[in-house]
C-alpha cells in the first residue's frame, strides 16, 4: 500500500525494470508489458533480481500490498 493515501497505486511497483520496460511509452498495466522470454526483472532501487525486502523481483510479486512498493506516479527518490 502506498505511504500516502491520495496517492494512485499502479498495478506493478514503480520500482520493477525488465528489457520490456525501456520500449514502453506509458506505465506497465499488465504482466506482458513487462515479461519478454527471458524472465528476467530487476529492482531499479536495488540492481538485483531481488527486491529491498530481500525477494524476488517479478511483476506477479511488485504489487501494491508489498513492504518495498512504490506507486509508479510517485516521485522517484
């Protein structure tokens, strides 16, 4: 959940990079829009497939609810 209750949650933490990622033109909204077949995602907060609460990076698990997700309409930090 995010810290600030009139923030919008988006569906996947702001957070998650994947080679997807970079030929978007707008948010992530669905788990395709991330994954391509290598699987591969990382923390752009961490530079690892593991995230800063110590688990694994992937848009099934960076959601909102999670202890390190961030809205990606947050500012970054």
């Amino acid at each position: 959940m995010s810290s600030n209750p009139t923030e919008f949650e988006t569906p996947f933490c702001g957070e998650i990079r994947s080679k997807k990622y970079f030929m978007l033109d707008t948010l992530p909204s669905e788990t395709s829009d991330l994954m391509d077949p290598s699987g591969h995602c990382w923390c752009h907060h961490t530079q690892q497939p593991i995230g800063p609460d110590g688990l694994h990076v992937l848009p099934d698990l960076c959601r909102p609810g999670r202890v390190c997700y961030r809205s990606g309409l947050s500012p970054s930090t």
